[in-house]
C-alpha cells in the first residue's frame, strides 16, 4: 500500500523541547486500514511525534502531511486519544457530555451538538460498550471506562486516522482484549490506527505493523521481521544482546 494508500507522512522531521532535540530526521507513513504501533523507551519522543502530527508541535525541519495536506490543529479527520492522566476527571461532568467535547473542534466553541452530533456519540459509546453508562459523572468511573470514554471521545469524529498515546496503560485484561479487538476492527474498516505502547507482545501480536524509535525511527517492518533482527530492539532501548528484553524476543520468535 504505498501513494494514494498513504494517510499519515512525516518526511525528515526534528522537533526542538526545551532547547533539545527530541526528534531528529523521522521518516514514518501510515497507511490507510493500517494497525501502527509506535515502540520506544521512554523520552523516545513517541508522545512528541503524535503531536506534531496533530499539528500542535512546530517542527524544525521537515514535515507532516495528513491525507495529502500539512498537518494542522483541529483537523476532523484525526482522533486523538492522549493519556488517561491528562483528562480531568473531578470534572462534573456526564460520560456522554464527554464524548461530545471531542466534537468541539468541528463545531466550535459557541454552537451546541445537533442531532447528528449526539447520534455520533451514541454511535461511539456503543462501540466501547459504554452506552449504558452515557448519564454516569466521570469522576464514578473505573480506570478501564475512563480508557473507553476517551476512545469514544476521539470516535465521535468518526475520523479517518486514529492517533492513540499509551491506550492499554493501566487497564485489566478484558479492556486490554476490548479495545484490542476494537483497534483492529477499526483498521479492518479502512481506517488508520498509530498508537504508541509500552505491550510489546500485545503489539507483535495485534499490530500490522511496527516502528521502533528513539529520537529518530530506528528501524520499520512487520512484527516478525522485527522480532528476528533482536539487535534493531537493542539499538532502540539501549539494552545489551542478554537483556530480559532480548530473551523475551528470542522466545516470542
């Protein structure tokens, strides 16, 4: 799937945080019906590369092209689903009220949800499961349904590209296997899906395809082409060849 197929391209990218570099010369595309799992250490730059992406991280070099056009904030077409510790959840707000902020962006600030605005957020929280709890305050939640509403949040778009920051943190095994299927399904319909994990085997499992990064992509390609190459892993985490990382590799090959 290459051209006409391709719906996330990020050419040469350096990203500066803070007077660093955090990203330097990132290459990566995302295809259309695409499962992408983003692996690295932590301050590899995952959650940076998202948001320059979303068009919220000025780059220095390079750039970000979305169905075709430089990324930019706001665009309809790309949910988002950051991290759960980046909502505020001791807002009194319902589940379903939730949902609907992530529709604020292509309504505006000033204009209420139409009817074909709530039927999308009906329409989201029924793919996570979560329609029985549309009138619960957020703040009751468990941290698996917090997980869902944020998902449904970025679903209400229904966009075209799913961008997901750490989705199976935290959560019990039947939410992992929940929203695992759902990421699946969501890419078998035609839609792109990049999430950056910290679930290695969940990722060699699920995903379509994997890139490894840190500051820069060390390395792309299917699951088990990555997985028979244990050094590609050891350059991105900067561990050594006997590293328990490295033997849960050899296992998993």
């Amino acid at each position: 799937m290459t051209g006409a197929d391709t719906a996330l391209r990020v050419e040469h990218v350096a990203v500066d945080l803070g007077g660093r570099r955090v990203l330097c010369e990132v290459d990566l595309t995302a295809e259309r019906g695409e499962l992408l799992a983003l692996i690295g250490p932590n301050g590899a730059g995952k959650t940076t590369l998202l948001r320059t992406i979303l068009g919220l991280q000025r780059t220095v070099t390079g750039r970000v092209l979305v169905d075709g056009r430089p990324a930019r904030p706001g665009r309809a077409a790309i949910g988002y689903v950051p991290q759960r510790h980046e909502f505020a959840w001791d807002f009194p707000i319902s589940v379903a009220n939730v949902v609907a902020t992530g529709l604020t962006g292509m309504l505006g600030f000033f204009r209420r949800p139409s009817a074909a605005s709530w039927e999308a957020v009906a329409d989201a929280l029924d793919r996570v499961r979560m329609t029985h709890l549309a009138d619960r305050p957020i703040g009751q939640l468990s941290g698996g349904q917090r997980q869902r509403v944020l998902v449904a949040r970025a679903l209400a778009l229904r966009p075209t590209a799913l961008l997901l920051d750490e989705p199976f943190t935290g959560l019990d095994m039947p939410t992992k296997e929940l929203l695992g299927s759902l990421f699946a399904e969501l890419a078998h319909e035609g839609r792109t899906v990049l999430m950056t994990t910290h679930d290695l085997l969940g990722a060699i499992d699920g995903a379509d395809r994997i890139a490894l990064l840190n500051r820069t992509v060390i390395a792309t390609g299917a699951p088990a082409q990555l997985v028979a190459d244990p050094a590609l892993w050891a350059t991105t985490f900067g561990v050594g060849e006997d590293s328990a990382l490295i033997r849960m590799l050899r296992a998993a090959a």
